[in-house]
C-alpha cells in the first residue's frame, strides 16, 4: 500500500492512490492533517488546473508547500481533485 513519509513520520497511506505523472496522489482521508498547513501558494498546470500548496510540519520542521493538490481541476484531471501528491524530500513507497 502506497505510503508518504518524512523523516520516518507518515504523512498519508492508501491503497487508492492515482498515478499521475510519476506522482502518487493520496485521497483526501489518507492524509495526516496533523502535518499540513494551508498555504496561500499556487501554480498553473496546462491540463490539470491551478494547483494548492501545503506547508509540511514534522515537529519544528516545516517544508514550504511541500505538498499540492487541485480543488477545481480541469475535466481531465478530475481523477485527482483534492488528492494530494508530494515533491520528492517525502518519501513515497508502495
């Protein structure tokens, strides 16, 4: 099953991840809220929307919108609306 963590703390895990891109993206209910801070960050992606950031809390550590997700995703992106994929210092095995 699909597994987020960093620094040996698991941020999300779920069985029903989509694959995009090479990205894992978590359903919103596999997701640790306890690690996430909204983040007023955002960027546009051609075919799949604007994108929201999180900033990742791990104790007194916080990575800056280390985490996205798309709220309003384009129709070819639906598959993934509020799923939320991570940059590469999460590490995400299956």
């Amino acid at each position: 099953m699909p597994k987020a963590t960093y620094k040996g703390v698991v941020l999300a895990q779920s069985k029903n991840t989509e694959r995009v891109e090479g990205n894992h993206y978590f359903p919103p209910e596999a997701i640790n809220r306890d690690h996430f801070q909204p983040s007023d960050h955002h960027t546009v992606f051609p075919w799949k929307g604007t994108a929201s950031y999180y900033h990742i809390v791990v104790g007194d550590e916080v990575v800056k919108n280390g985490a996205w997700y798309y709220p309003e995703p384009k129709a070819a992106a639906a598959n993934i609306k509020n799923h939320v994929a991570f940059y590469s210092m999460v590490k995400v095995e299956n």
